[in-house]
C-alpha cells in the first residue's frame, strides 16, 4: 500500500508465509522508521551485494547534490548525500561504504541523521562503482558531466 509522505510504500499481509519470510530476512512487525539497520547478512556478503544494497538504498533516499561555489555556475562541487530518520542506518551504511572502499562525512540535525560523500572524485567512483539507476540522479550527472555545472 503507499501512504506517508515522500512516497513511502508499506507492506502489509495477512499471509503466514509472507511475513514468516520477513521475518526470516529480519524483517519484524511494525515500525522501522527510527530503527532500522544495514542487515548484518549484507556484511558477510560479497562486494556485488554489498554495492547493489547501496545502490537500491541510493536510489530510494540519496541524492545526487550539484553546489555552486561562490554563486559562480561554472565552479561547481558534486556531493552524494543520504539522509534517514533512523541513527543505525546511517552508521551502519557509513560502515559499509567503508568496506567498499568509499569515505564519508556524517552529522545530523534535528533527528535528521545524514552521510555525505563529497567532490568530483568521490562522485565519479560512485557513478562508476555503484552504478545508481534512478533516472534523475543520472540525468543530473550525465549534465554535470557534460557542462561542468547545472
């Protein structure tokens, strides 16, 4: 069913086996906006899984942020930046990008927990390692990449 704001889908069944597979995944009943995690089975897999996570996660809460320094539209500073209400997702997302080779800033802000990964470089390995797949973000990219600015 969708419903909240943002777009936000949620699951519901009545289905035994359905939620008996939830729950298998670690999936439990009810509210996960402020608790959940990175799933520890992601950890132990391999970097493929590892990036398409990251990759399914980017494309549903990250953004790809293009900033004009000193207002100058031809100098421009790339970021991807994620943010979540829950505190264990960003620090174990942070973590995870450790694990495939990616550095990060985090902070938050009025229970507003957010990861950034900031300028050309780190910008172009992820475009190149994670390969996101939402339309607006590469459409973004691909005019960056193009006139240096948007």
């Amino acid at each position: 069913r969708s419903g909240g704001k943002n777009g936000v889908w949620g699951v519901r069944s009545c289905n035994k086996n359905v939620i008996n597979t939830l729950i298998i995944f670690g999936f439990s009943p009810g509210t996960k906006t402020y608790t959940v995690s990175t799933p520890e089975y992601i950890f132990k897999s391999d970097v493929y899984i590892k990036r398409a996570f990251v990759r399914g996660l980017f494309d549903t809460d990250g953004c790809l942020n293009i900033y004009r320094i000193n207002k100058n539209k031809n100098k421009t500073y790339p970021r991807i930046v994620f943010y979540f209400a829950s505190k264990d997702l960003r620090d174990s997302l942070q973590k995870l990008l450790v694990d495939i080779g990616f550095e990060s800033s985090s902070w938050n802000f009025d229970n507003i927990f957010s990861i950034c990964l900031a300028g050309k470089e780190k910008t172009n390995k992820w475009m190149n390692e994670i390969k996101p797949k939402n339309p607006k973000c590469l459409k973004k990219y691909s005019i960056w990449k193009k006139k240096g600015y948007i």
